[in-house]
C-alpha cells in the first residue's frame, strides 16, 4: 500500500508523519510526504527533532507533489489545520483523500522549548493514527468504509 502525506509546504508536519510511518508502518507500505508549495528545505527544528528520534534528517526533504504524479498513492492524508483555516492542498488524481487535522507546532510557541513539546505531541497524535491505520482489514473495506473510519479517528 501506498501512503503520501500532503502539507502546503512539505517542511513540517508532512515530514513528521513521513517519519513516523516509516518508522511504524511494516515493509509492505511505501510512504512519502510533498507539499503543493513546497519551502524548498526542512525547518531547522524539525531537522534537530528527526535528530533527537533517532532519524537522519538528510533522509527527509521538503518536495513537490508533481515529484509523485507516476507513485499513484492509496491513501492521500492532508495534515493541515483546517481548524484555523489554513489552505490544504486539493490533491486530484489517484487515492483514497482524508484530512488528519493537525496544527502546526512551529507556530505554538516561540520558545524552543515549548515547541519541543508541541512537536511531541504531534508525534504522539500521529503515531495513534497510524496505529490504527495498521488495525483496520484495509483490503476488506470499501473505499468509503475507510474514508470514514480514518476520518473519525482522526477527530480522536
């Protein structure tokens, strides 16, 4: 199965959940993240928090989606915060589409600290979603049954 995480810029919460199912998702998913306006580069604290996962943050890098237009994804999940507004990106060719609500961590705080902290939490919000990615009988389900199951998870 193929997953491909979608951010606007592909430079933070993209990346975590890229990190995060790599680490957790067993060997038959293929997972990637890009951004329909990609930064260009990582944010500086998500390279230092990938360090301290235990992850190489030259492994990770801020893409465009148009990179994927021959990996055909199952999944498509948007991890923008439509809870403040903030533009997700409209992906329109293959893969079951779902949004995983998600605020940024960079913009919590401006204490490195803090940040930290928010970062964590992410993670930790992530990972419980991708554990249940991993319960579901996926090639069972119908593509609405999984449209809403991820759904209502994900509002967990």
């Amino acid at each position: 199965m193929k997953v491909l995480f979608l951010c606007r810029h592909n430079a933070c919460r993209s990346i975590l959940a890229e990190a995060v199912a790599k680490r957790f998702l067993p060997s038959g998913f293929e997972v990637a993240s890009a951004g329909s306006d990609p930064s260009g580069e990582l944010s500086p604290q998500i390279k230092t928090y990938l360090s301290e996962m235990g992850l190489n943050p030259v492994d990770f890098r801020s893409k465009s989606w148009e990179e994927f237009s021959r990996f055909h994804p199952d999944l498509v999940i948007s991890v923008c915060d439509s809870l403040h507004d903030e533009p997700c990106p409209n992906w329109l060719a293959d893969g079951i589409r779902i949004n995983w609500d998600l605020p940024n961590p960079l913009t919590s705080s401006e204490d490195p600290v803090e940040q930290e902290k928010a970062c964590e939490e992410t993670t930790r919000l992530l990972k419980h979603h991708i554990d249940t990615l991993l319960m579901l009988p996926l090639e069972a389900m119908s593509t609405e049954e999984i449209k809403r199951r991820l759904s209502q998870q994900a509002l967990c």
